[in-house]
C-alpha cells in the first residue's frame, strides 16, 4: 500500500526515513527528495528493484540510471581506476550537482542495465536524500516521472504520475527549493585518458577547470596523444524529459550514460 509522509515534521520525517528503508530492502521504489527535482529510488544491487524503476517510468534497459551514495568514500567501492584527477573533483563538488562516469567494479553482482560496464556517481546536496542514503547505502535514482513527462517538483507530482508503482514518496516540500535554480548536474566521463564533460550543467566548465586544468568541455577534443585509436566518445546522456531539471545520482536523477566497447 503506497504511504506518502511529511518529511518537513521530525516525527513524521523519522517514520518516512524507516518506511523508506524498509521498502528499499524489500526490493520496493520509494521516491524522495533530491537538490534538484524528486528522484524514484530503488536498491541499486537488485536487478528486481532496478528492473521495477524502470518499469515504473516506462524505460528501457538503454538508459539505465545513475547511482547516487551518501559519501566520497562509497566512490572506491563501486568503481575501478578512479584517477587523483576525478577524485579531486569529486572531493571538491560533492555533495553537489556533479554526475562522474566510472568503470564498474567487476566484482559487483548488481545490473543496472545496458550501462558497457560503466556506473555514474553523484552525491547529492540534500539532507533528507543523504539521511536516507546513509540507511540504504547506493540507490539507483531516476526523475521522479513517466518518460516524456515533467520532472515532479513534489512528491505530489511524482505520486500523481507514479502512483502504485511506488511503495513510499517522502513529502519535503518543492525541489528545487526556493531560491536555487535547479539545474541538472555536470556530467564528466572519466573513465578515459582525459576526463571530459558529457553534460553542461550545475558546475561550470570554468570551475571543474579550477580543480583539474586538464578537464575537456563538450566542444574540446583530445591531444592525438593522449587518446587511443580505438577511444569512443560516451553516448549523450540526458534523455529528453530529463534533460532540463531532471538527474540521479541527479537526484542524480538522469539517464546513466553508457560507452561503447
């Protein structure tokens, strides 16, 4: 039976937080608030709950959804050769609207979808998003919507669109909240020899480039040196519904882009 709580009463938010919880260990969708509009939530290790995510959205295995974790160091145990170039942006940005494309850790047993063996990480800036995280560990995150329709802003909207399709939707007043602008995460690959932006957004190039000079925008390509014959660019990341508000790991809430090998 699908509860909604308000999570802006402390009583109410604690309940929220458990029944959340409780859901996601019951391989269940859940949506909560994120820095940037509402995210459906589901165990990132289940294949079943990941399946059902996307299901509830009416997506396909092609755009599998990014991971969003409760803190930086999560980062080392879902992903493999993370250079001191990514890391420092993630030290510098996280929690923030700033998506990394990493390679997978081989030994974990989870499917995300057609994602080429790659996994796109966000720390959200978010309270009640890292309170829940930090009971759940990784959750897989995407716009809290159906594909082609507007991110949800409240938890209204996305039970309006979602409906029984989630177990628990964390009320927490609109998203983006008054004042900030909503806009959806950078996304850097950086599973290559350079990293690069696949996606403008909340972090500017000229701050990325602050951190790590060497980072390449949407429009730079790669000295001849420093990239293999065989390299091939990501895919564009964002899907059209969730290209203007909407992340994952946006609430991370975006389509997790994926690179041909």
């Amino acid at each position: 039976m699908t509860t909604s709580f308000d999570c802006s009463d402390t009583d109410t938010r604690s309940a929220g937080l458990a029944a959340a919880q409780q859901a996601i260990a019951n391989r269940q969708c859940i949506v909560l608030p994120t820095d940037t509009v509402y995210g459906i939530g589901a165990d990132a290790f289940s294949p079943q709950a990941v399946a059902t995510l996307l299901a509830a959205k009416g997506r396909g295995r092609s755009m599998p959804p990014p991971v969003l974790v409760p803190r930086l160091q999560t980062m080392d145990g879902l992903a493999v050769d993370v250079s001191d170039e990514a890391r420092a942006l993630a030290e510098a940005f996280w929690p923030g609207g700033l998506t990394l494309i990493f390679h997978a850790q081989p030994s974990l047993t989870w499917d995300l979808g057609d994602t080429k063996g790659t996994v796109a990480l966000r720390m959200p800036d978010d309270e009640v998003a890292l309170d829940l995280l930090a009971l759940t560990g990784p959750m897989a995150v995407s716009s809290a919507n159906r594909t082609g329709q507007p991110a949800a802003q409240t938890a209204a909207e996305a039970q309006a669109q979602l409906a029984e399709s989630v177990e628990v939707y964390l009320e927490a007043g609109p998203r983006p909240a008054a004042g900030s602008e909503g806009i959806p995460s950078t996304i850097v690959d950086a599973t290559g020899y350079q990293l690069r932006v696949v996606r403008d957004g909340a972090v500017s190039l000229e701050e990325l480039r602050a951190v790590v000079p060497t980072v390449l925008g949407l429009d730079d390509a790669p000295a001849a040196e420093d990239a293999p014959a065989d390299e091939d660019a990501p895919a564009d990341p964002a899907a059209p519904e969730d290209a203007s508000a909407a992340e994952a790991a946006d609430s991370g809430a975006e389509a997790q882009p994926s690179r041909n090998s």
